[in-house]
C-alpha cells in the first residue's frame, strides 16, 4: 500500500506513521528525519539546509525530489510505503505523481491549540529518533528513551516562536494539497480533538479506514 501522511506540524504524523507501517508493513519515511541525518553527519545537503530548518521553513524542492527519488531505490519500498512530512508543496506532489502513484492520502487534523501544547512538550530521542511528550506519553524514565537508551532532546524547530512560523507556512504551502489530494478522491481525514487521546486511541480508527484501501 502506498500512502502519505498528511498534518500540520504535530498532528501526529509521525507518531501515527511509525505505528501504521508495520501493521502494513511497508517502510515508514520521513523526510524531516533523513534531512535531519544529514545535519547530523555534515553532509553538503546537511550544510545547505541547516539554516533553512532551524527557521522552520522549508527546503527548496529540488533537494527534497533529489532525495526522495533516492529512497525510492531501495528495495523496502517494493511493497508500499508511508511518505511523513511528504509532499509538502504543490510541485512536490505533481513531481512525486510523475515517480509513483499513491492509494491514500491519511490527512490529520488537529485544532491549533493542541498542536501548540503538543510541539512545545515534545521530546525526540537522539539516537534513534522515537517521539515522546513530557506531558501525554512520558518516557519510563525521565530524559531517556523507552527504546534504546538514548538521550530525549528538545528539536531546535520545536521553540514556540518557531512552531507559529511551521504552522504559517504549512497553512500556505501545504495546506493546498489537501485539496489537490481531495480532488483526486485519495484523502482519508482523521480527526483528532481530544488532547488527551493517546495514539494507541487513534491508531484503530486509522487502520479501519485503511482497510477499505485498493491498492494500485
Ligand atoms: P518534519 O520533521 O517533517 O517536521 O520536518 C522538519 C523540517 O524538515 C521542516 O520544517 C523542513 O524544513 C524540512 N522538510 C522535511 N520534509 C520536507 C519537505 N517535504 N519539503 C520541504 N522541507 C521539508
């Protein structure tokens, strides 16, 4: 199955996408981590987008294409997969549509207030990357991953000044493929309101409406 997860910034993509891709099993790939390893190791992509995501905008299209269609090589991806953060702007999703065709589009919508609580309390491990909040799913112990151990860090794009710039420039720049996708019968919407609904709440809902999925 081939599907995209679309949502603000903190509506759960990335949590929900995790735990979806292995019920299907199809790889989970987020953009927003492979740019963020790349940062990490100091790649020449790494040193042309460290700016660019510390002010939470977004990176040119061309890189993002450049290292999708890479990902895409890789032989995980034969049976599905869950794009995370991907596409985000009208030209990547006509570009993606040129690559591959998409079953559903699972599109997360969040009120804005949550998003705001959310993303100031969230914290990611350093290591492996898996997502925790000190507020609604606080790790065993606290600072380190549940996972592997590792050292819980607050993202640089998650301070308050630069989330309200995220959400600027999703309701611009993203947002308008909700309708792109609608158009093409493809968006599945969650809705998800209630602060207090923990994924393993919401995950169910998602993998009923998935069920009804043709794939292409
Ligand atoms: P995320 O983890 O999905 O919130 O992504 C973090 C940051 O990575 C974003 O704020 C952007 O700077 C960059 N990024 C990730 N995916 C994309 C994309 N598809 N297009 C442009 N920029 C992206």
């Amino acid at each position: 199955m081939k599907l995209i997860f679309l949502g603000a910034p903190g509506s759960g993509k990335g949590t929900y996408a995790t735990r979806v891709a292995p019920a299907i099993g199809v790889p989970q790939i987020s953009t927003g981590d492979i740019f963020r390893e790349h940062l990490k190791n100091n790649t020449e992509i790494g040193k042309k987008i460290k700016s660019i995501m510390e002010s939470g905008n977004l990176v040119p299209d061309e890189v993002v294409m450049e290292i999708v269609k890479d990902r895409l090589k890789k032989d995980d991806v034969k049976k599905g997969f869950i794009f995370d953060g991907f596409p985000r702007t009208l030209e990547q999703a006509e570009e993606f549509g040129k690559i591959t065709s998409v079953d559903a589009v699972v599109n997360l919508v969040v009120p804005e207030k949550i998003i705001i609580d959310r993303l100031t309390s969230r914290r990611v491990c350093e290591k492996c990357g898996s997502i925790f909040n000190i507020m609604s799913m606080k790790p065993k112990e606290e600072g380190k991953c549940d996972k592997c151990g590792g050292k819980l860090i607050q993202r640089k794009d998650d301070t308050l000044e630069v989330i309200m710039d995220r959400l600027n420039v999703y309701k611009k720049q993203t947002q308008p493929l909700i309708d792109y996708y609608r158009k093409k019968g493809l968006i599945i919407d969650i809705v998800n309101d209630n602060p207090n609904a923990s994924p393993e709440q919401v995950l169910p809902r998602i993998l009923e409406k998935l069920k009804n999925i043709q794939t292409k």
